[in-house]
C-alpha cells in the first residue's frame, strides 16, 4: 500500500489542499493532511485495479497431466 507510486499519485491528488494549507494557508494544515491520508487507499485500490488489468495472463503452453500423451 506504501509503495511510492501509491504515495506520489495520492500527492497529485491532494494538491490542491496542500498547496492552499502550505502556501495561501486559507486552510489548516491538519485538514490537508487527513485529506492526504483519505488519498492513500483511493490511490492504492485505483492503482491496483491499473495494475490488475495490466497483468499479462499466463502462457504456460504445457497441456494439463490428462492431455499428456503417454510414452
């Protein structure tokens, strides 16, 4: 769940609120930081479904031990 891709894309999308707690400090910076917090599992579930459809299937050509021919 930490691994830096995770990390950095929850970054992307607390920006926002970073940049307004950090810089305008129009808001605290605690909110930023829960709302970066609520961004790190979104971004994990959302890289982990990329990743997931991005798996090549197997290709393991050996037919199943029934499909053998015996010798």
């Amino acid at each position: 769940m930490f691994r830096g891709s995770v990390l950095l894309c929850a970054l992307l999308f607390a920006a926002p609120t970073m940049w307004q707690a950090l810089v305008d400090q129009t808001i605290s910076v605690e909110t930023a930081l829960v709302r970066f917090l609520i961004a790190v599992p979104v971004a994990a579930i959302l890289l982990g479904l990329v990743r997931s459809a991005m798996d090549k299937p197997s290709t393991d050509r050996t037919p199943p031990r029934e499909q053998r021919p015996e010798r």
